[in-house]
C-alpha cells in the first residue's frame, strides 16, 4: 500500500522533540535577524523550506554572505559562507546551552563574529539559550515526519498564495512561534496592535500587524494547543468573522485563540487532502474579504 505523502504526526509522540528544536531554531533565526535589514512585518527574519529542511538563505556579513541550514534527512547543521568554508554539527540530543555554544563557536571558526539576544522569544520562559540544560530531546523519526508535513503544507499555501494579485507574503516559517505561513494584505493599514507576545515588545507586534490581513498556515500543536492543526485568522478581524459556517469538515472557529483551526489529522484522513485544505484556506479568507470589504476586484486574479 502506498504511503501517504501527509505523515502520522502526534504532538504528544513528539512534544519534548519539538520544544527542543523550536530553541534550536530560534537560534540561527537570531541570527538572520542580527545579520539582515529589516523588512516590513519582519519578513527579514524568517526561514524557509528546503528539500531537506530548514534554511535562513544567504544573509550578509560585510562583504561576506553565509547560510545556516538544517538538515532534517541525514540530521546535520550547515554553515556555509560564500568563500567555500564550511561548519557542520550532528543533530542529536543535547541541551540547548550546548547546541547554542556549538553554533556560536562554529560561527568564530569561519571568522563570523555574530551577537545575539539569547532570550527566547514568543515563548513563556526566564532562561536564556546558554543556560538552559533542560531542553535535549531530539528524535529523528519525527523531525523527518514534522519536515515532510511542513512541505505538504508549503506547496498546498503555495498554491494558495499564486492567484493573489495584491501584496502577499511568501510562505515562510516563523522560528518564534514555530509556524509556517502564508499572508494576504488588503491594502490599507490597520490599527495599532498593542499586545506583545512572551519576551516580544508589542512594538515588534505592531510592525508585523501594521496593516490589515487575512494569515493562514500551519503548526505542530506547540504552545498548548498540544494537536497539529492548520489556521487562518483575520487582523483586524471583521464583525461576525467567527460565526461563518464552514463547509470543511472538521474545521471549527477557537475563539480563545480567534482563529479558524482544521486539525492535520483530519487533512490526512481525507481522501484528497490537497483539495480539502484549499477549500478551508479559500472558504476562511473569502469570509474575512467579504466582511471587511476587500476590494477583491483589484486584488484576485480572474475577478479584475
């Protein structure tokens, strides 16, 4: 029986795993973010999918780039710069202080002299990356599955996002809240987004929600949700956008999180996941479009 493209993937299975490599991430996501210009909503941060895993693109350093890549199939950490020199680190269990150490001193042996803010950042801790010698769980088996639901998920938002003609995102992977996503814009700017996040000041809340949105994308359950599960929410969200009635099946409105959710497990089960997912994506922004009248003449192909 053939295998399904769309992994088993049980939060639980792999919780410990996943809270280890969200760290592990957010550390050469500070990277980019110390190396990189800021780009509007931040998208200067962000990572981005690979055949193999996760990578931050080339970033500059002087006259100098470098690319920090993880590479979830034979489980090993690249750092490349643009002079043919090379680091690379295993991926195994280890706490986050020594992972970060290794990185930052692989980083001094290519002559890289990078400093960051070793806080996590969207997560509810006090301990910073080189103290933290709880967090060391690293199964191999569900890192690989995690990578190929998230390049189920990068090619379906990305067919998603191509007949949007107005300002869209690319889909890219937030390191701090550990998702991949996929934004469409109005247009128009959107009022101040005075809350933060944990160890995340709400004026870089504000820059990411600057103007008027409709986000869809895709989480492992991390965060307390404790299920892998795709969403879409509006900012700012429209009057009665939480009583639209869904035809997806299995897909519900959270209103302790104001989000549409549609569990990963009820993708996989379906005997067409792909058109499952579209229609749950485009069902969910159609309603957020039509309350908060987007002008989706101008904005969608086929309609202009």
């Amino acid at each position: 029986m053939r295998e399904s493209p769309w992994p088993d993937l049980p939060f639980a299975a792999w919780s410990d795993t996943c809270d280890t490599l969200q760290l592990w991430v957010q550390v050469a996501g500070k990277i980019r973010m110390a190396l990189t210009p800021l780009v509007n909503h931040w998208w200067n941060v962000t990572l981005y999918l690979t055949p193999r895993g996760l990578t931050t693109s080339p970033m500059p350093y002087g006259a100098r780039t470098l690319a920090i890549d993880f590479d979830f199939l034979d489980h090993r950490l690249l750092i490349a710069a643009n002079d043919g020199a090379t680091e690379s680190l295993a991926l195994a269990p280890m706490p986050v202080a020594d992972f970060y150490r290794a990185v930052m001193e692989r980083l001094r042996r290519l002559d890289l002299d990078v400093h960051i803010w070793t806080m996590p950042c969207e997560i509810e801790t006090t301990v910073r990356f080189e103290d933290d010698r709880i967090h060391a769980q690293y199964d191999p088996v569900y890192v690989t599955r995690f990578l190929r639901a998230l390049q189920q998920a990068d090619r379906v938002m990305k067919a998603f996002r191509a007949p949007f003609l107005g300002k869209v995102s690319p889909v890219h992977f937030f390191w701090g809240s550990f998702d991949l996503a996929v934004t469409r814009f109005s247009g128009r700017t959107a009022p101040p987004l005075e809350r933060g996040a944990p160890n995340t000041a709400a004026w870089v809340m504000r820059e990411a929600y600057s103007h008027e949105v409709c986000s869809c994308g895709f989480w492992p359950g991390n965060g307390g949700y404790g299920r892998a599960a795709f969403y879409v929410y509006a900012y700012p969200e429209p009057a009665g956008f939480g009583e639209t009635r869904l035809r997806t099946p299995g897909a519900a409105y959270d209103r302790e999180l104001g989000q549409f959710l549609l569990p990963y497990d009820a993708v996989r089960a379906t005997a067409d996941a792909d058109a499952v997912l579209l229609g749950f994506f485009q069902e969910t922004y159609d309603a957020a479009a039509d309350l908060a009248r987007w002008d989706r003449q101008a904005l969608e192909r086929g309609r202009g």
